[in-house]
C-alpha cells in the first residue's frame, strides 16, 4: 500500500480523500489544512482519517510520514511546498495549477511519475481537452491555433480555483502547447452561477488544414473509452465537425457524488487522472 498525505482540505481536497479510500493501493495517512473549523477536516474526522490544522508544518516536523503527497491547496503554496517535500524526497502530485513539476496526463506521459519527483495535474480543462487535442495533433501536423472554453458550476468552485484563475488559463494553455505542438492556443473558464447547476463542459475548437477525418474520428472514440477507464463519466456530447477548416467538439464530465453532488465533475476528473497516475508509481 501507498501512503499519502493530502495538503489542502478545500472541495478538491476532500474529494480527493474519499475517492482514495475506496482504492486498495492507497492509503492516507494524514489530511492536513489550516483551520480545523473547516468542513473538509471536520468530514475526516467523522471517518477516523488522521487530520491535523498545522498545513505543511506537519511534514515538516513529519518528514518521513508518507511516501507521496497531493497538494490540493493553492499555486502560490504550492510552489514553497514543492521545496520542503524535494528536501525530503517525498513524491508529490500537485493538483493545483503551480507548473512546479513536469506535466501529466495519464493516457499520454502515465510513466512520467517514476522518474519525476514532482508531477503537475494541470487543470479540470486541461485534462479534459489536452488527451483528445492529442490524438487530433497526430492527424493535422503544424496546429496553428486551438481554442478551449471549459466551464463549470459556481457551487463547484471553492476558494484556491478562484484565486488561481489566472494560473488555471496560464498552466493549461501550456499544457495544450505542449501536447500537441500548436503554435497558439487561448482557454476560457467560465463559472457559471446558474441554478439548477450546470455539469462541466469543454468544448475545443481547433483550426486544421487538409485532414483524414474518418480515421481521426476513430481514434478519438478510441481515446475516449481509454479515458472513461479512470474518468467513467466522461463523456462526448458534440462529435466532431469541421466547418471552414474548424474542427469543433465538445464534452461534458459528471461527477460521483464522492463529496459534491454529480455536477461537479471537474473535482472528479483532476482527482482521477491523479489517482490513476499514482497507480504507476511503482510500476517496473
């Protein structure tokens, strides 16, 4: 079994911690926050998690409690974070948007953990659109823009997602360079306050020349069931299409209903792709 901290007791966090304990590789060990007024540790404290409000000064004065740590607090602490736990030669998976450690998207770079010390989860959109902009960057070579607008329930957004908008925008862009050589790319996220709450959607438009459309829609089918593997309510709700050299689609992501109701899919797909990449750690 794998030991793991959690930093970061906010929606992502919890979340996060319940779908850990249904795991039989995993087990955490502590969920540590700042104020153990707040209804993530009061929730691990119901389950008999070990919780503590000291936040990175547990694992300072615990140097050798775990074997890895998701950080599911903000960019900015994240980044100070990342120093003491390489000191320590603790492996982190960094679910917030800090750009710290190498980029990972499990059905791209699964392998990526094993000699990183440091992996970087991007964002919800991020590992929403960067699998499916992939298999599309392996049809159509030289992408000279792409274009991604996620966007996601209010309710579902908790306090560290809307400090770090500006490092959401920022780490997926380079995300989806990255994966897919594009030259330029521009995200939007949008929260949207409606009422009854909306599910997370992303939609992706990406501008191609001359392309074999039929085996590329294959292939993204193809993608699509290896993602819905570890992300099971992933889903396609726009095909793809091409209309003046634009290829569009769109998908949507339920949530569990592990911490938050089911719209909030945007926790499930970030925790996810973490859970499924922690299960290559000891990979041969």
């Amino acid at each position: 079994m794998i030991k793991a901290g959690i930093i970061g007791t906010g929606n992502i966090g919890t979340d996060l911690l319940l779908k850990l304990r249904k795991t039989d590789f995993v087990t955490p060990i502590i969920f540590a926050g700042r104020r153990m007024e707040s209804k993530g540790i009061k929730l691990a404290q119901e389950l008999n998690i070990a919780i503590t409000d000291k936040g990175i000064q547990y694992f300072i004065d615990n140097p050798n409690c775990c074997d890895v740590v998701y950080d599911c607090t903000s960019a900015k602490d994240a980044k100070e974070h990342a120093k003491i736990f390489a000191e320590q030669g603790i492996k982190v998976i960094d679910l917030t948007p800090a750009k710290v450690g190498d980029l990972c998207v499990p059905n791209i770079n699964p392998k990526i953990i094993q000699s990183n010390s440091n992996v970087n989860m991007i964002t919800c959109g991020g590992q929403a659109s960067t699998p499916l902009l992939n298999v599309i960057s392996k049809h159509c070579l030289n992408l000279d823009y792409i274009e991604v607008v996620s966007q996601i329930a209010s309710d579902s957004a908790g306090m560290a997602t809307r400090i770090n908008i500006d490092n959401y925008i920022n780490t997926t862009e380079k995300a989806i360079k990255e994966f897919t050589n594009c030259k330029e790319c521009k995200v939007i996220l949008n929260l949207n306050p409606a009422i009854p709450q909306v599910d997370m959607q992303t939609t992706m438009f990406v501008k191609v020349g001359n392309i074999n459309f039929s085996p590329l829609v294959e292939d993204i089918y193809e993608a699509i069931k290896k993602l819905q593997t570890y992300i099971p309510y992933y889903e396609l709700v726009m095909p793809p299409v091409i209309n003046d050299n634009i290829l569009v689609l769109s998908i949507k992501v339920k949530g569990s209903g592990d911490y938050l109701p089911e719209y909030a899919g945007n926790l499930d797909i970030i925790n996810c792709a973490a859970i499924e990449i922690t299960k290559h750690l000891n990979d041969g």
